[in-house]
C-alpha cells in the first residue's frame, strides 16, 4: 500500500514533535531536579531550626515539579475528567488513596489530577515499585520520603516491618496528610492471568479490568496511621500520641482510573505526545475510616469488595463511555479537571531560571577557587 504525502507529512510531524517534546523534557530534568536537590542543600539550617518550614518549602518544590509532569500531558491534550465524590472536601484531612493499576501512565494522570486539590500533593506519601528509585525522578522520592515498596514472596514481610518504620519515621514529622498506594502490586497486564486463577481457585469473582488487591501494605497503614477511637484498634507506635494535634488517618479514598477503549497511557506516551489528545476518566469514592474493618479477614473481605466494585465500574465505563450514577440518583455528573497554562509556564520558567542561576553560582566558585 502505497503512502500519500499527506501521511508521510503527518509521520513526519509526529515524529518531530515528539523528538522536541523528549528534547524539552531531558532540558527540564536537568535543571529543575538538581536545582530541587540544591535548594534543599542549601535550605538545612532551616531543616536544624525550624523542621516544619523547610518540610514546606519542600513540599511547595516537590509540588511544582509533579506540575512539570503533568504539564507535558497536559499540553499533548492528555486531560482528566473526574466522577464521584469531590475529594477536594477532604483535602485537609488524612486519607489513604486505594488506586487500580494499568500501566506507568496511572502515576502521571494523578499527579495531574491532584494538582488542584489545595495542599494534597505537597503533603503526600507515594508507596511505589523500589524500581523507581533508580529513574530520574528517584532521587526527589528519596528526599521527600516516599517508600519504594519491593514485590516478591520472598521480601513481602520484610517489607511491611520496613514500611511500617518508614510510616513512624517519616510520616507526620513531615506533616504528611495523603497516602497513595497500588494495592493489586503491579500492572493490569501482568498480574491479571494470575489473579484470574488465584480467584478460580478460591471461588471469587472472575475479574477482567482489575486484579484482587494484596492485604499487607494496607494493613500496615491503616494500624499504623489510624488514631485508637477510630476503629479500636493500636495506632502503631507513639505515632499519633506523639502529634497531639493529629486526629490520625481519617478516609480511605477509592480511586478508578479508566481510559478510553480500555487503552492505557504508558510514560513513554506521556512525554513524547505521539498519542492522540485523550481524556482519562478517575471516579472517587470516599469512605470514613471507622467504617473500614479493623481484623485481617473482615478487611480482606472489604478490599476484595472495593475492588469488585472497581470492575463494575470499569465495566459500566467501557460499554457506555461515562461510569455509572451513585446509588439512589439517576445521573453521574462529571467535573473536568483544569490546569492554569499560566501557572505551568510560570512553573517551568522558575525551573530553568533556577537551574541559570545554579550553573552560574557554580561558574562563579569555580573561577575563584581555580
């Protein structure tokens, strides 16, 4: 089949754009991480008096730079539209997100969509794959103090103790607020044939958009997070006693993410922009923490039903293109999510100002010294 040259012109232009899109991101990486990292170096005797102000100004940089990421979806056209409960209610409280997992792209999509849910993203934990740690954007996790979690039988225990020091450690000395975790412990794609038999097996239901979530990490965050009145149970440690003024993890927010065709945007697309502008849709669902079972299996039961209620979901969104109405109404309404063009633009130029006036401070000392 031969090809016209308006398709070999469209090829051509893909192809360029994505070279200049990758071309951009590598400059961004360059100067905005390592600018992060010396602010921070900079910023220590500030850590030594006053510990909550440099976790703010922290977290204010650690927010600008998953702003970064989401701008380059956001200007490839890759938009969000949100269903359900508006988690922007809860914004100021503690809760643990509970997030389906398709591909790399998840991660991006709630980067972008958190953006305008006040001080969520400067104030949040990540638990994710300890592959990570070794990506560029490693190195800041690291700083801020998200916990890259180890998959595999043999390191499951070991890494639930490491989590829950992580949690006493880190958690509310860094005035943390949100917890998002992947509880089915790796992609759709790789974990779904597996789940398939697992379920088969032990007579549950047969899930095809999501796999059945793993206990453990869960399990570990709510006893160690949750405050004693909540649910009755130990909060882990003298995590909660220690801050006072912390009422301890208050919400368990159920979050669905769901792409058109049940195609999923992977990293790659994310920051080449070859993929058509799409909008993936995240539905919420918010439950109060005292309402979440306490005991292993009354909360395997619970997690198992949230999940089940994701396929659903997913199920209702691939054959209609719009997920379903909470019970008792008769029409979803959705919310598209915006971000100011504005504000990303300003958010870069103080990225590459910075990494300038970086190279120049460097510049500067080594002329002196040499």
């Amino acid at each position: 089949m031969a090809v016209t040259l308006e398709q070999a012109q469209r090829v051509g232009y893909t192809c360029l754009k994505a070279l200049l899109r990758f071309a951009f991101m590598v400059a961004n990486n360059l100067v905005a991480i390592p600018s992060y990292v010396l602010y921070l170096i900079v910023l220590q005797p500030l850590r030594i008096l006053d510990s909550k102000s440099f976790w703010y100004i922290e977290g204010v940089l650690f927010k600008w730079l998953l702003a970064m990421v989401a701008s380059w979806g956001w200007w490839a056209g890759y938009t969000v539209v949100e269903w359900g409960d508006d988690v922007k209610a809860v914004s100021e409280d503690e809760a643990m997100v509970l997030v389906n997992h398709q591909a790399t792209g998840d991660v991006c999509t709630l980067m972008m969509c958190l953006q305008d849910k006040g001080t969520v993203v400067r104030q949040m934990m990540w638990l994710m794959d300890h592959i990570f740690k070794y990506t560029n954007f490693g190195i800041v996790s690291l700083i801020h103090g998200d916990f890259f979690i180890r998959q595999g039988k043999t390191h499951r225990d070991q890494q639930l103790v490491l989590l829950k020091d992580h949690l006493e450690k880190y958690y509310r000395s860094r005035n943390r607020k949100w917890i998002v975790l992947f509880p089915e412990g790796g992609f759709l794609r790789k974990r779904r044939e597996t789940s398939q038999a697992f379920a088969k097996k032990n007579n549950l239901p047969f899930l095809k958009h999501v796999t059945l979530p793993r206990l453990g990490a869960t399990q570990v965050i709510l006893k160690t997070l949750v405050a004693p009145q909540e649910n009755g149970t130990p909060s882990g440690g003298d995590a909660v006693r220690k801050e006072s003024k912390s009422k301890g993890l208050q919400w368990v927010i159920d979050t669905t993410i769901a792409y058109p065709k049940a195609e999923p945007i992977d990293i790659q697309t994310w920051i080449l922009g070859y993929r058509q502008p799409t909008v993936t849709h995240v539905h919420y669902r918010i439950f109060p923490v005292k309402d979440v079972p306490a005991e292993p299996e009354a909360l395997t039961n619970w997690l198992y039903q949230r999940f089940i209620e994701k396929e659903d979901l997913l199920t209702h969104f691939y054959e209609t293109g719009a997920f379903p109405p909470p019970q008792g109404q008769t029409k979803a309404i959705s919310r598209e999510m915006t971000l100011s063009n504005l504000w990303l633009v300003a958010i870069q130029s103080f990225a590459f100002l910075s990494g300038g006036m970086w190279y120049c401070f460097f510049q500067y000392l080594y002329h002196c010294l040499f």
